[in-house]
C-alpha cells in the first residue's frame, strides 16, 4: 500500500517505520523542517530501542521517504495517518487543533479517495469531526469523491515502541465504512500473525477506549501510590505489599510501583481530557480528579523527602539521576525531574543532574537562564560526575545502570551521604549498613 503518515513524533515515526518494514511505500510528513532535515541526512531525532537501524534501512532501501510539505504526497496514496500531538489546552482539555489543521489540508488537497486514520489520543467525535471537516473541503471544490475516516488509537509505549508496534497485545478500528474496515484488517494482518486481536467497533467506543486505558493505568499508579503512603505511617513496606497484592491473578503486576508518580506526553493530559469532558457534561469525575491530585502529591514528594533530610534547601547542590519521565525514552514532557528541578532552583539550590539519553530535550525545553546562571548543570555521560560535593543524591528515573551502583565511590564524592530514591529501587535495610539516609516511597526511612 501507499501510505502518508502526518506528524514524525514518537507514534508518527515509528509507526511510519514499521510500516515500510512490512514492505509497503511510506511517506513521512512533519511541518518541523529541522526533523525533516535531520530525518533525511539519517539522523533519528528521538531516542527509541530499535528504531534507528530499521529506520535507516527501510529509508536506505527506497521504502521510507520523508516531506515538510503535504500536498505534493497525497497523490495515489491508500491510507493517510494522523499522529500529531494533542496536548491539554489550559483549561485541561485536548487541544485538537493540530488535528483539525491536517482535517482542513487533506480537504483542500486530497486528489482522490483514501482511508484517513487518527492516531492521535483525541476526544469522543473527533473522527467524524475530521470527517467532516474533510468533507467540507471537498465538497467546496467539487471533487466528486467522499473520504471515510477511521480512529485507530494508538497503545505503544514509549521505551518499547518499535516492540510494541510489531507485536501488539491488540489493534482497535473505529469504523463506520465496510471498504476502510477491509483496508485496515490487511494493513495489520501481518502485525497480528502471533497474537490475532483486532477489534473493530464504532468510532466513538475506539476513542474512548484509549482514554479509559490510559485513565485506567493511571488510577492503578495513584492507587497504589496512596496505599504507599499508608504503608510509611503505619512502618509497612510496600513493596512486600505490592507482591501480595499483585499475585492476586484479578489484579496482576503491572502498574503497580509506588514512586514519585507518572508524568509523561500521556498519562497526565488525557486524565486531565477525560475530566474536562466529564465536567462538560456536567458529571463530576471522583476518581479521576482523585487520580490527579494524588499524582502531584507524589511529584512533589522527591522535594519534600530532601527537606526532611536536609533542611533548608537554599545554598545546596544537589545531584539528580534520571531525567526522562521513565527509563528507555529521551521524552522529559511532565518528567517528574523536572518538577523536583524547578522547585529546587526556586529554593537556591544547585542541581547537576545525568540523563543517559535526555540531558539534550532538557536543554530544548527549560529557561536558557537555568543554565546560563550555573543553577542547572547537565552531564550526559558520567552519573558520578555529578555526585561531586553535592549534599543529597535523588533518582526520579530508574535507568537499569542505575540500579546496581558502586556505593562507595558514591559516598565518597558526596558530601552528605542522602539519597532519595523516587523509585524504590534499593533495600532499606542494604542502604543503611552501607551508611546512607534512605528515604523511598511507602518504605520507613533509613538513617
Ligand atoms: P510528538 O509531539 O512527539 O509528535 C507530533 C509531531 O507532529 C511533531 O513532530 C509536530 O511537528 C508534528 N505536527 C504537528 N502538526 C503538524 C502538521 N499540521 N503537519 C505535519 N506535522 C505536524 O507527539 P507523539 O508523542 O508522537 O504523540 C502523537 C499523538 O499520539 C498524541 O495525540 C498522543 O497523545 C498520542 N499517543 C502518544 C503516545 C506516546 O507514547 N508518545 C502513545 C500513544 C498515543
């Protein structure tokens, strides 16, 4: 098939990628001309395991292409994609404008007939508002022909994307149109040989269904998140809690870590989405808004664990490890490092901090006088590097190579033994003998 793909972010690019991998002719458009460039030259611009080599060579081999503009790679194409971004608009709703733009450019230049999808997380009725949209222009220039749209909603994560994309536990169409449906079951036949769950639905049940998934993953992370900080009044240790709970086959394992909450381009805005819509019906949203409230209780909770170690936090230098919102990815959009940053510089902290991937999107996205002022001091390479004088070491990402580190040297270059571990990755009672001031979430802190 031809396919155009809209928006090379994370879901665009990787699912523009595997595509091509699947043999057909892909065509990759982003209005960002730098990506594009950079796309071209075979630079990758986001980090995703996997996704370089197969990205390169399906490029190499004349499969995938890429565009800024839109209307010059419309022509004879099956099936055109949507994958920009739908960020919370400041009333907390999904911003569908990114969307709606692509709706009223396919309108204006579609040549002929093809199936438009959207991948994009967007509101119940935004595949028949693109619809629509698209029809609109259509039938301003007569065109003689209609544009069935189906929502695709997209389940990959970031870390795991290209893995997810190959194997999905599942795909979902929306669809209100028999030939796009057809269309979409032979473009994902050979993603689903393993493991065969496409479900098609309507439209409306397929936008939702991404929304409850997504609302559903977070509740778990807030719920256990609340038990934790039962667990620490009453000296249990949740991660004993944890393991009791998840071998509970109704309940399971995943989702379940306590830590210093979840951030990301998902969780937070589409929780945030889901109860803008509810409001708008004039439905409260108890377990969402319950949901949210206890994910910034536990974002802030990194900044209030240092004070209860240190103190005043005016005139210290403290090291972060992690800055991505989770291992695997370069993506820091509602990291919770970046939060615990902004308060310690606030406070008249110094923070130097160590990314493996991420330390270059931090650079693109806090104040430039965060640097320039020596507040915030980055290092990509070495994770002791920046423990150097520092008072207190706090991990709000747990990258693997942070899980088993040489302790000793750690302690020898800071200058207070604290480390404050957002993401329970150590034993209390080990810390302890190695002489640290442990704090973790929903375990008793050590000293
Ligand atoms: P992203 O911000 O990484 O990428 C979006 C891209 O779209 C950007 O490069 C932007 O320049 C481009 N774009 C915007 N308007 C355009 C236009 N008119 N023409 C061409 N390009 C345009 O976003 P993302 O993380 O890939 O997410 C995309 C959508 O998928 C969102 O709705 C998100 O909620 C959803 N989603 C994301 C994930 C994830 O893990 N990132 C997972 C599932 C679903």
């Amino acid at each position: 098939m031809r396919i155009v793909v809209i928006g090379s972010g994370y879901v665009g690019l990787v699912s523009a990628t595997c595509f091509a991998e699947m043999g057909h002719h892909v065509v990759c458009v982003d209005r960002d001309a730098e990506r594009i460039a950079r796309l071209r030259d075979g630079e990758v611009p986001i980090h995703e395991p996997g996704l370089e080599p197969l990205l390169l060579r399906n490029h190499q081999q004349g499969r995938l292409h890429f565009a800024q503009t839109l209307r010059p790679v419309l022509t004879n194409i099956d099936l055109c994609f949507i994958a920009v971004g739908t960020p919370s608009a400041p009333d907390g709703s999904a911003d569908t404008s990114q969307v709606l733009a692509v709706a009223e450019e396919l309108g204006r230049w579609l040549p002929q007939r093809c199936v438009v999808v959207n991948k994009s997380t967007a509101p119940v009725g935004t595949a028949e508002r693109i619809e629509r949209t698209i029809a609109r222009g259509l039938t301003q220039r007569e065109a003689g022909f209609t544009v069935p749209v189906v929502s695709n909603p997209e389940f990959l994560r970031e870390g795991c994307a290209v893995e997810d994309f190959m194997r999905p536990d599942r795909v979902i169409i929306g669809c209100a149109d028999d030939q796009a449906r057809q269309t979409m079951e032979a473009l994902y036949a050979p993603f689903l040989r393993k493991q065969p769950r496409l479900m098609v639905m309507g439209r409306r049940e397929a936008e939702m269904s991404k929304y409850a998934a997504n609302a559903m993953l977070a509740t778990r992370i807030s719920f256990m998140n609340e038990m934790a900080s039962l667990c620490e009044q009453l000296g249990v240790d949740i991660e004993k809690v944890r393991l009791g709970v998840g071998s509970d086959s109704r309940i399971g394992y995943d989702f379940l870590y306590a830590g210093c909450g979840y951030g990301g381009s998902c969780f937070p805005k589409d929780v945030r989405a889901l109860i803008h819509t509810a409001q708008r019906h004039g439905l409260p949203s108890h377990i969402l808004q319950a949901v949210e409230e206890r994910n910034t209780i536990q974002k802030a909770g990194l900044f209030v664990k240092l004070q209860q170690q240190l103190g005043a936090l005016d005139g210290r230098t403290i090291a972060v490890w992690g800055l991505a919102f989770k291992p695997g990815t370069d993506d820091v959009r509602e990291a919770p490092a970046l939060q615990l940053i902004a308060s310690l510089l606030e406070a008249g902290a110094v923070v130097q901090a160590h990314d493996p991937v991420a330390t270059a999107s931090v650079l693109r996205c806090v104040p430039a006088h965060w640097l320039t002022s020596g507040q915030l001091v980055l290092h990509a390479q070495d994770p002791y590097a920046v423990l150097d004088d520092a008072d207190a070491l706090v991990i709000p990402t747990e990258w693997k190579p942070f899980r088993q580190p040489d302790w000793q040297r750690v302690r020898g270059l800071l200058r207070q033994p604290v480390v404050i571990d957002g993401r329970n990755l150590y034993d209390p009672a080990q810390m302890q003998a190695l002489g640290f001031h442990y704090s973790s979430f929903g375990r008793p802190s050590v000293t």
